[in-house]
C-alpha cells in the first residue's frame, strides 16, 4: 500500500499503476495457492475420476475414501507398501528430531566458537574449511558418502585387509540403519553460516563484561547468548526440520528396509506404482500392473497420492508456524542496537 | 583493598589475514607503572594509542605477552578474567539483551553460587546507592532503557559484587553532552564513596582531569607520563603531553638563542633571564606558550603580532581565547573582553611561565614547573 502514497492514488494513472501491480500480486498469489488446491481436491475425489480427461477442478462427489484408505495402506495395498503408514510416519519424525537433536547443538557450538572464540588465522582457516563444503554439490559426494556408510571409515566397497593377514580392518557399518540419515546430518554448512552471521553481530563487549562477571565460557554461551540467539536458533530448527522431513534420495541410497524408510520413501514407492505404469487413463491402467490393479480396485490412484502429499507437507507447514513466533519474539530481545 | 602494577607489560598485535603488514605491531611497548590502593587513574591518549588494551590487560580479558601484573603482591598475569574478582564498565553499555535490569545484576551471583538473600540485600544495598529511581530501571527491559539509565544499570552490574579494581572503557562517551555531565559527577560520587582503585580510559582530557587522582598519557602503546595533573601541565615529559594536556592546547613557535636574547619566530626578540641563560643552549629551539601565559597590548611594539580568525568567549570569566596565526603557526591567547572585534592584537610571551623544546625532537629544555599558588 505505501508503495504508493494514499495522497497520488487519488490520479487516475496512479490508480491504474496501483490496480496492475494489485492484479499482478494477486495472480502470485492465485499461481501459489493453486498447486494445494489441485491436491486438497484431488484427495477428497473418488479414483476413476481423478485420472478422468479432462480432470475436473471440484469432484462431483466429495469422498473420504481416499483418506480413510490411506491410513489403512498396508492393509489394502500389502504389496506396495507392507507398513502401516504410522510407521512411516514414525520413522521421519525420529528422523528428522535426531537430525535437530544432533544438528544444531553441533552447528551452533561449532559457529560461536569460530565466531568468538578462537581469534586470529585459526578462525579464518576453520571458516573457510567448513564453507567450503558448500562448494561441492551434494551429488558429488553421493557416492563417497554411501561407501562410508557400509565401511566407516574406509570409502570403499570392502575393507581393506590388514597388511600382512588375512583378517579385514574392523569398521562401522552404519548402512540401512536409523543412524545413516542422522549422523551425515550432524553438521550443516549452510546453518553454520547462518550461525555465524548472527553470533558475529553480537558484541564482544557482551562477552567480556559476563566473562568479568565470572561466567565461564559455556555458561556465558547459555545464559548469555542463547536467550539473545532465539530468532537464528528459529531459522535453523525450521531449515533442518524441512530439510530433513522432504529428503529423498540420501534416504533412498542408504535404507533399504521399509521398516526404516521415510515417508517420503513410502510416497515415492506408491507412485511409482502408477508412474511404472503410464497411466493416463482408467483403462490402460487397469490392465498395467498387478500393483496398479490392486490400488485402483481398492479405489487409489492420484487421489491417495495427494493425501499422503498434504500428509508430508502439514508437519513442515506446523512448524513453521511454530519456528515463526520465535522468529518475531526473538526478533524483539536481539542486543544490538 | 587492591593496589596494581604493571612491570613492563608487553602486548603484540598480529596482522589480520590479507593485510600488507607481515610484522605483529605493538600493542603495549614495556609499560610499567604502580595504581594505588584506593586510587583513580585516568588512561588518555589518541586512537589506537593502546588505552583500551591496557584495560583488557588488567581485566585479563587480553593476556600479556610479557612481563608480569601484580594485585596487591600477587601475580595475576596468567589469572582469567573469571577470578580477578575486577568489574568493568563498556562504553556500549554491554548489558545482557535478555535480562531486565536486575537479572543483569544478579548474573554475578548466579554464577558463583550465592545464596538468595545475599543477592537480594546487595541488590538493595547498590540500588540505594545509585539513589532515586533506580529501582524502577532494575526491573525494566534492557532495551526500553535509555542511553545513561543503560550506563546507570552498567554501573550498578559493576559494584554489586564489591570488586577489587574498577575498570572504565570509556563509560559515557556515548551519551549526549548534557547527560554526560551529569553521569560524569555521579560515578566521581560513587567513586569517592567506594574508594576503590578504579582506572578510567577516556579521550576526552577534560573527562581525564576530573575523574583522575593521576592521569597516564599514552602514545603509540608507550606510557609518555604518569603523573597528577599538575605535572603533567606544568612540567610535561615531552611536546607530545604538553600538546595534548590543556585546552585550547599549547602554542608551540619556532625560536633561537642568541647569547641573551631570545628571538621569536623571526619577528621579535627578548632578553632571557639568567636562570634560563644557563639552562637553553645555543640556536635553534622551539618555545611553547600556554594560552594564559602571554602579555597582550592592543598596539604594536616589541610583541608579536596575532592574526586573529576566531575569538571564543568563556562565559565564566570576563575573557576570551583569541584564536589564530603567528608568522603561519597556530597560536592561541586568553585575551580580556575588551578586545571584541580585534583582527590583529601583539602578543608577548611571559618566558617565566614559558615551555622550551628542542628544535628537531620532542625532548624538553625547560619547563616552568608548578607555580607555588599557595
């Protein structure tokens, strides 16, 4: 609204100017919010007409069956998925929680003391160090990571021998469990920019006088920094969180039990089912798959699909409702002047 | 009760990455000196002259790279900042964002596991002290506070704990010149209350006078002169502190001696006393002048003459500082009122009263010492 003074909206090309820009941010907005309307309403669509040409935008009638069938997977479609869908569910929160549990304590710790801590050439060398990880793409080091996980801490396929015997070197194999999502997780790069932008603009004046107070150091980190910290610490939970709950293919690479998998794994694994197929319309598809016969018999097709998107989605969309309020209250008690 | 020496303190600054120095510079040249008991000592100097290191230094939050510093007779060189037991006032205030006033007071004693009423009657005891109103700050938010009620809570965090050394980081240079005044007075209040050995870092000489018991010049991380005001006034160590103590500051003229005369910045010539015939050498040397050290006549004479470009009233006495230009040096004089709208006055050094400088150093020849008011 004050991009244009109340005063010149009163002309007629200012208003003309006032009215494009309105229309302009509105179609945004509509290009956004159509994507979640196509889901919320293909989820609530029977199954033969949520494949029917041309789709329709409102079903003509509104089921539940979808949702109902859903949160029964593992009983209608065994072969697709054979865990119930709370253990997919279960599998990403303790993900992702671990994930923060271990991620931002790390992170944070690892910023304030590159930030305050340590002085001089170290500081820049650890900087730089950590920020260079950004540097490479995460596919480069896809598969040097994947070899870790089977033979920590040698990347290769199979342990090497020990020089002179026959007896393979000990090592960890992390692969196909809980924690060859966590820990890879433990460190994030891009965080720890966050981090340290923000501890860099605190004072070191702050430090010193609790330092003079007697506070040791991790106490000063404590009741000092952190209660100041609230606003970063919100930006970060919410990146990892999202980052964490929506990843897919280092999930993919390192689970292979479906007892373990994400949801996202579960999602991918059903469409799949119909991608294998081709469908495009209710016949080619019945005749497709065995898979495909038993969802669509079942009465699933997109429609199930998009439930279990809006069922991934809602957790990143609760948090970050959550992470915005302390985003805003943090915001209020920051020290700098 | 603390006393605090420094014995040749050494500080080194290494280069940041990227710069074209290579050499780590010094932060603190061998500096040396003994803060009594109970004593208020006034750090100034330019920027950069390694005043605030010193602070650091003694509150520890730097470590000396040599030589040793002693509380009482105990060596705290290598002693956190933790355990010296020392209080510190920042110039950006420094409070803790989160807390209120008295939650910022009260962080000492969390940390070192007081009891509860022990916190609670200190809490008093210094919120009585700061005198009226203060309790209203302590249980306000950090930021609705304003710049002085900041410094007020800054100071208050700084002698509830009855520490050994009071240290100043320049405490109210950024508050507006009214507010400082007054703050000003304050903490000289409470200073003289708690007689406690407090060292106060400024840049602002005026701040220095009136806080300091003794004032240290610094330069370049050397200690120039340590001394009391007077000393420092009237018998500076060299041209650097006789510049810089005094406002408006000293008017230095480039002059010679001849047998008995003086001669002025080639335009007038005195006859030199016996005392100071027999301590100036021969040629060339520098005569420096305080402003109220000169004879002013309206009329030309043997006197020099004084372009004048500024004339600033002082309000308290029926005089004025005539500002301007001896021969192209700077030169400054306490003139009388009766000279309102002059463009030219002869001014006449009072060699009793004068400073003499070597001609190519900063080494002084003669200084007039503190007059005998008395």
């Amino acid at each position: 609204m004050s991009l244009i003074p109340a005063v010149g909206r009163k002309q007629f090309k200012a208003r003309l100017g006032w009215g494009a820009l309105a229309a302009f941010l509105w179609f945004g907005v509509f290009m956004h919010l159509l994507p979640f309307y196509i889901m919320i309403v293909t989820s609530i669509t029977p199954a033969a007409e949520a494949m029917s040409m041309p789709p329709t935008l409102w079903p003509a009638h509104p089921t539940l069956a979808a949702w109902k069938l859903i949160l029964h997977i593992s009983d209608v479609a065994r072969s697709v998925l054979s865990q119930p869908l709370s253990r997919y569910f279960f599998n990403s929160t303790l993900m992702t929680l671990s994930t923060m549990l271990l991620s931002i304590p790390v992170t944070s710790l690892a910023a304030y003391a590159c930030s305050k801590l340590i002085k001089g050439k170290s500081a820049r060398t650890l900087f730089i160090f950590f920020i260079g990880t950004l540097m490479l793409p995460g596919i480069v080091s896809l598969i040097p990571s994947f070899l870790l996980t089977r033979n920590f801490p040698f990347p290769l396929p199979v342990a090497p021998t020990i020089p002179g015997t026959d007896t393979a070197f000990p090592t960890l194999r992390i692969w196909n469990t809980y924690w060859a999502v966590i820990i890879p997780a433990g460190f994030s790069a891009s965080n720890f920019l966050l981090f340290k932008g923000f501890f860099d603009g605190i004072p070191d004046s702050i430090i010193n006088a609790a330092r003079v107070d007697g506070g040791s150091e991790f106490n000063i980190f404590r009741r000092i920094i952190l209660p100041m910290s609230v606003p970063v610490y919100a930006v970060v939970a919410y990146f990892s969180f999202g980052a964490t709950w929506d990843s897919y293919l280092w999930p993919l690479v390192v689970i292979q039990d479906s007892k373990i998998a994400p949801l996202t794994l579960a999602i991918r694994r059903i469409s799949d089912a119909f991608g294998a197929a081709g469908t495009t319309n209710p016949q080619s598809a019945l005749g497709a798959s065995a898979q495909m016969a038993e969802l669509i018999s079942q009465g699933l097709s997109w429609n199930g699909l998009m439930v279990l998107g809006l069922l991934q989605a809602i957790p990143v969309f609760i948090f970050f409702i959550i992470a915005r309020e302390y985003l805003l209250k943090g915001v209020k008690i920051q020290g700098l002047k | 009760m603390t006393s605090v020496t420094l014995e040749n303190v050494v500080k080194y600054y290494y280069p940041t990455i990227g710069s074209a120095e290579t050499r780590p510079t010094l932060g603190l040249d061998h500096v040396s000196m003994k803060i009594e008991d109970g004593e208020t000592v006034s750090i100034v100097g330019p920027s950069g002259c390694g005043k605030s290191t010193l602070l650091k230094v003694i509150a520890g939050l730097e470590y000396a790279d040599a030589g040793r510093l002693l509380y009482n007779d105990v060596d705290v060189t290598r002693i956190t900042p933790q355990d010296r037991g020392v209080g510190m006032v920042f110039q950006d205030y420094a409070l803790y964002p989160s807390k209120e006033g008295e939650k910022n007071m009260a962080y000492y004693f969390e940390v070192h596991h007081r009891t509860e009423e022990e916190k609670q009657q200190r809490l008093k005891e210094t919120a009585d002290l700061m005198g009226i109103g203060f309790e209203l700050l302590m249980g306000r938010q950090v930021d609705t506070l304003s710049g002085g009620e900041k410094q007020r809570v800054g100071i208050a965090r700084c002698i509830v704990r009855e520490p050994n050394v009071f240290l100043m980081d320049e405490p109210i240079s950024n508050l507006d010149a009214k507010l400082r005044e007054r703050t000003r007075t304050e903490i000289k209040r409470l200073l003289k209350k708690f007689k406690i050995t407090t060292i106060y870092v400024t840049h602002d000489q005026q701040e220095a006078i009136f806080m300091g018991d003794r004032i240290a010049v610094m330069r370049a991380g050397r200690l120039e002169q340590f001394g009391t005001f007077d000393d420092l006034y009237y018998s500076p160590a060299n041209l650097f502190v006789a510049s810089l103590i005094g406002t408006p500051p000293i008017s230095v003229l480039p002059a010679e001696r001849s047998g008995g005369a003086l001669k002025i910045a080639d335009a007038a010539s005195l006859p030199l006393s016996a005392e100071l015939a027999a301590q100036l050498p021969e040629g060339r040397l520098r005569l420096g002048v305080r402003p109220e050290a000169w004879f002013v006549k309206s009329e030309a004479g043997s006197g020099l003459a004084l372009t004048v470009t500024r004339i600033e009233r002082l309000y308290t006495e029926r005089a004025a500082f005539a500002h301007g230009e001896v021969t192209g040096e700077p030169v400054n004089a306490l003139v009388p009122l009766d000279f309102p709208e002059v463009k030219q006055v002869f001014l006449q050094p009072d060699l009793d009263r004068a400073y003499f400088f070597a001609a190519d150093s900063e080494a002084v020849l003669h200084t007039p010492g503190v007059p005998a008011l008395f």
